[in-house]
C-alpha cells in the first residue's frame, strides 16, 4: 500500500489545481480526522480505501480547502434517495449494496479491476455489435462508437450535498442503453456538523465530476501486487 504524500501525487496528477492545493486539502481532511495520521516518514500509515475515498470527497465536494472536513463528513453520509432493485452485473455489487456515499466510494476502489474487466467486456461486446456499423463520430469528433461502450461518472454537486454515481456498460445481447445504473445520494438525517455554505440561501450550484481513471489509477496505487 501507499503513504499519503504518494496518493496526493496520484490525485494531484489528475486535478487542474496543482498539488499544493490537493496538500492543503488534505491536511484539512486528515486534521478532522478521515485520513490517518500515525507516524511519519518509514512509519506513517499506509492508506487504505477509506482514506483515499474521503480524500477524493475532500476534492470534489468542497469550494475551498477550508470547508473540506465538514465537507468530507457530510457527503460520507448521504444516502441513497431510492434503494437500487436493477440487477447489477457482479461487478458492481459491492457499489450497489453501499448503504451510503462513503461506503459507494469504498466499493468503487475496491472493484476497480473487476470494473476495469466489465469495461473490457463493454468494448468487445460493443465492437460486436456494431461490426457491420460504419462510425461517422470518429472523422468528426475524434471519438469512436467504442467509446461508447462503457462510462462511469460520479458527481458532486455544491453546494448542495448531493452526490451521483453513474455506469453504463454494454452486454451481448443488449441495447448499448440497457445496461445503467444510476445511484444518487441526498442529505443523510444523521448529520452533526453543518458546512457554512449550509445555513445561507444560495442561488449557486456546481457540479464537479470524475471518471473511472482516477478510480483506477487510486486502487493501483493502493495495491500495487493486483495490478
């Protein structure tokens, strides 16, 4: 496994703001108490799922470094608003069972190479399906109907503590459309702290999302042998 500076390296590679910005935040991450803080350089902690799904929330889900903690806490504990019945491929039965978003962030680093395989599936299933398809998208937009094959998403919007993780994949014999799932997270009642952003009327709202790349690349990073 990784120490912390390795997986602020990791994230920091794929966030616009730079790394001092991502050590800011998770500092405020860690100081209120989601990420681990024993020992230091041979002996620091090893971060675990946990720790690099709080961070990831600390990122995406905060307006400033100052806001991360009590953002943190709060988008940890959203829940589902409806309880997901669809039949999810094996793949994704760990996100889907996740009792909240926290638990959902866990899940996703944790199947990342089960989900990386259902992508692979995605794309040969896909490219059997269209074989006999010409693919007009290419020439005009540089992307191929193969990249349509598989997409996963999660978003977070802010203000407002809400959350959304989204995955499309492709099986033989379906509809490109038919394999979805959809997984939104609103405001858990078990709630203790309160963001300042919270006790304002605010006519504002951001959206921030992130693809399975940096899921991916955070689970290599975490356990290196598997990969």
């Amino acid at each position: 496994m990784a120490r912390l500076p390795a997986l602020i390296d990791t994230l920091a590679a794929r966030d616009t703001r730079g790394r001092p910005t991502v050590e800011h935040i998770a500092r405020v991450v860690r100081e209120a108490g989601f990420i681990q803080t024993t020992g230091r350089g041979r002996g620091a902690a090893e971060m675990t799922e946990s720790d690099a799904a709080s961070l990831i929330i600390g990122l995406n889900a905060s307006e400033s470094p100052g806001e991360a903690g009590d953002r943190v806490e709060i988008f940890r504990k959203l829940t589902p608003v409806v309880p997901h019945n669809m039949e999810a491929p094996p793949e994704l039965k760990r996100v889907v069972a996740a009792s909240n978003f926290g638990a959902a962030m866990e899940a996703l680093i944790l199947s990342a190479n089960e989900i990386d395989n259902l992508k692979a599936s995605s794309q040969e299933s896909f490219a059997q399906m269209m074989a006999d398809l010409e693919d007009p998208l290419s020439a005009v937009t540089g992307y191929s109907l193969r990249d349509l094959s598989f997409a996963l998403k999660v978003t977070f919007a802010v203000p407002e503590p809400v959350a959304k993780i989204s995955i499309r994949w492709t099986g033989i014999g379906r509809v490109p459309s038919s394999g979805a799932i959809d997984l939104s997270y609103w405001q858990s009642t078990g709630r203790t702290r309160k963001s300042k952003a919270d006790d304002k009327q605010l006519d504002r709202a951001v959206t921030v999302a992130i693809g399975f790349r940096t899921i991916r690349e955070v689970h290599r990073l975490l356990w290196p042998e598997e990969n």
